[in-house]
C-alpha cells in the first residue's frame, strides 16, 4: 500500500530538519564538493559528516560520485535549492513582519497612557 502524499512530505521536512543536512545542501546547491572540502567548511567531525550524507543519501536528495579515492557529491535535484530558496522567503518575511509589530509596539509605546518600555519575549 502507498504512503500518503502529506507522510512522504512529512518525512522529506524530518529529514531536512538538521542544520549541518541544510547547510551540505545549501553548499552542493552552488557547486558539487568532495567530501574533504564539505569537512573544510562545515567545520564538524568526519564521522558525523558521513552521518549526514548518509541520511541525505538514505532521502535520496544528493547522489555521491566515487573519483578513484575521493567522492564528491551533487545534489539529486535543482529543486532542492528551489525550497531552500523559498524558505529563505518564507523566514525572511516572518522576519519583516515580526520588525515592523515591533516598530508599531516601540511607536505606540510613545504615546500617553502607554508603558515607558517594552518586553518582548
């Protein structure tokens, strides 16, 4: 029996739910990388660098290219940089929108009868 479409989605965001994980896509999104250069600069240790490319693999979002000793990886799809775009977005305007009901509550804090500050939490 087939998974519904909303599980396999759901298991797609679990999977993109580490920020090394984003970050190895956000890097192959701009070019592919050997491994050794994916250790440069993400600054982690190998074992759970092969950790996250081994669940990346697992989700099928990136393919690993075996160069005589070296591997490098690509990733599976140009969409995957598509949704990291959109996220981006997404959290950009969550962002702007958060500033600026932070300027309305700064701005309406100055007029009479309000409060002398704000707490934001």
């Amino acid at each position: 029996m087939n998974r519904p479409l909303y599980q396999a989605k759901a298991e797609l965001f679990k999977t993109l739910g580490h920020p090394v994980r984003i970050r190895v896509l956000e890097l192959l999104g701009e070019r592919d990388h050997h491994v050794s250069e994916l250790l440069a600069d993400l600054g982690i240790e190998p074992a759970n660098l092969s950790q996250q490319l081994a669940v990346l693999r697992r989700a099928y979002l990136v393919v690993p290219h075996k160069e005589g000793t070296t591997v490098s990886y690509s990733l599976a799809s140009p969409s995957i940089t598509e949704l990291l775009a959109v996220a981006r977005g997404i959290l950009t305007g969550v962002i702007t929108g958060r500033l600026e009901l932070l300027d309305d509550l700064r701005n309406s804090a100055d007029s009479p009868g309000d409060v002398n500050s704000l707490e934001i939490g």
